[in-house]
C-alpha cells in the first residue's frame, strides 16, 4: 500500500486536491473538535475513520514531535494507516499546531502527557473495548508515548517508536558551555530563544528536498531555536527515561534512521536492549535520516510497510487473545 506522501508537493500535503477530495480518494473520513485541558488551553484534535466496506480492527493514537502538528506530514500517515483498518487520532501539544499556548514551548512534559491521556481516553471510549489499541509517535512524542505507557493508566497493545527522541544527538545539542548553564538561563528567562541549535532541524531531517520545502510551507511550524526552559525540560525526560528503560513492557516496534542527527541512534538501540518487553523488534535503516517520511519514495514504501506489517499482525494477535480469553469466561 502507498504511502499519501506520494501525493503530495511542495506546497501541500494533499497535492492538488482539497481536503475533502484527499480523504474521499482514500476512503476515510475525518473529524476535528477542540477540548479544553486542565489548563484552560484550547487543544486541537482530530481523527479518522475508514469507510466501508473496511472494517476497523483497532484503535491507533498519534504523538507529533517538537515543532510538529497533526495536520501536515503526521496526518498524512495517519491515512495511510487508517486506510488498512485502525480508526486513528491526533492532538496537537500545547504551543503547536492549532492548539493554544506559547509557541513550540514545553516548559514541563507532564501536562502534555495528561493531554494525550486524557484524550486517547475519550476517543478509545468512542470504540469497542475489545479493539486492540496502539501508539504510534515520532521523535518527541516517542519520549511522551512512553511516559504515557509508564503511567500505565491503561494497558495499550502496542508502541510503534518512529525516530524517537530516547536521547539528542551530540551533533545538534547546543554547545558548550552554554548547555551547562542551561538550567541557570531556563530559571532566569524560561521563554527566551537563546539555545543554539547545530543546524536547521528541517535541513537535517528531511533527506527529500521537495519535502524539506513542504515541511517549511506549513503555516503552522515554527523554526524559531528552541526556549531555554523547553531545551532543560527535553534534555531532562531524555535523562529519567534513560534511567527507566527496564519499565518498558509492552509489544514495541523501534524504528530509526541510521544517520539520524536529531534523535541519537544509540540511545534506540539502547532502549531495545533493556526494555522489559518479551516481544520487541528494532529495525535500523542504513543511510536513512530522521524524519523517515522524507526519505525517497523507496525507502518510504519500505519503512512504513514494516511498520504496518507489524501493527496488522500485533492487532491480529491482540483480537484472538482477546477471543480466546472470552470463550474460556
């Protein structure tokens, strides 16, 4: 199955179609609200739902990264997986994409991990309970998708790691010294854009150069360097879930660009080898860069074929324990 991004150009994600054109060409439908937190923020949310004749075989919740949104590239993948059977959502964090709030700010990763609680809750809740669920997340959101599984609130099927943000490359954290005074700068001035980064993030994840422009000509990501108080908070989850890959215990899938300059390689493969879970798969790309939607069509096509190879067969494996268990009561 091809991947939407095929269709899309420079300019828009959906090509030369609208919207609506776009998800009636690939048979789902889509939805959006917004909801407000704890905090008095308004949060972006949307979905998609298969048409029929496909039936949905399961639950999958989407977890964008730092400067990302769920209506570009993200929502793109999103139809790609919804067209296979899985009745899919994403929010967008605080200060991102269409919801409320400082942009591109994350001071403290907890709320937003209450965000993505609370409402994969809801939209679960709008589905069978004996649907399989799953998490898909990239590169930041990797790092919320497993603070959200370490809550253990609810049990999830599945966690598919797209790049995920387990450590920061050395070759873009800001230089020393200033990232040892980052705590003293974040205290002092949390919101000021003072952390250097080595290198446009677009540039450096973005292998495609068409789509490396497409990412650019969203209206809604930002390019700006990150605030000090946000560049503290993401060191630091990179730290306490280093020190808590044992605790990881569900069925997971960790994909990753071999010559990923964002998210450091090393710490996937770290995590792979500690995490708790009895069913774990790694799959490192050779060559490949972060941001493995903009890689050429081939190895897009290959990249996420693995990942739908998997998801499809977890989802079969979750729905037969699921029956068994139910004959047996």
């Amino acid at each position: 199955m091809v991947h939407p991004v095929a269709e899309a150009n420079e300019e828009s994600p959906f090509g030369s179609l609208t919207p609506d054109e776009f998800y009636a060409r690939h048979s789902v439908s889509h939805g959006s609200e917004y909801i407000t937190n704890s905090r008095g923020l308004n949060l972006f949310t949307q979905w998609w739902t298969p048409l029929p004749p496909t039936k949905i075989i399961g639950t999958l919740c989407f977890v964008h990264g730092f400067t990302g949104e769920s209506s570009w590239f993200l929502q793109l993948t999103a139809v790609f997986f919804t067209k296979a059977g899985f009745a899919t959502c994403a929010i967008d964090h605080q200060g991102h994409g269409f919801s409320d709030g400082l942009v591109t700010h994350i001071p403290d990763i907890n709320p937003v991990v209450d965000d993505c609680i609370s409402f994969f809750d809801a939209f679960r809740a709008r589905h069978p309970p004996s649907l399989p669920s799953f998490l898909y997340s990239e590169s930041l959101g990797g790092a919320i998708a497993l603070l959200i599984t370490l809550r253990k609130d609810r049990a999830w099927d599945g966690l598919i790691l797209n790049g995920a943000m387990c450590g920061i490359s050395d070759k873009i954290k800001p230089p020393w010294p200033l990232e040892h005074f980052l705590s003293l700068v974040a205290t002092l001035v949390p919101t000021w854009r003072v952390v250097p980064t080595r290198g446009s993030i677009p540039d450096l994840s973005f292998k495609e150069e068409w789509k490396r422009k497409l990412a650019m000509a969203s209206p809604r990501r930002s390019v700006a360097r990150p605030r000090a108080a946000t560049a503290r908070e993401l060191l630091r989850v990179c730290s306490e879930l280093q020190g808590r890959f044992e605790e990881v215990q569900m069925p997971l899938l960790i994909v990753h660009g071999g010559e990923d300059v964002v998210c450091d390689p090393a710490c996937a493969e770290e995590l792979f080898k500690r995490a708790a879970s009895t069913d774990k798969t790694l799959k490192m790309y050779p060559g490949m860069w972060h941001q493995l939607v903009g890689e050429p069509e081939e190895n897009v096509e290959l990249v996420f074929g693995d990942m739908l190879e998997w998801l499809l067969s977890r989802a079969k494996r979750a729905s037969d324990a699921r029956a068994a268990a139910n004959d047996v009561s």
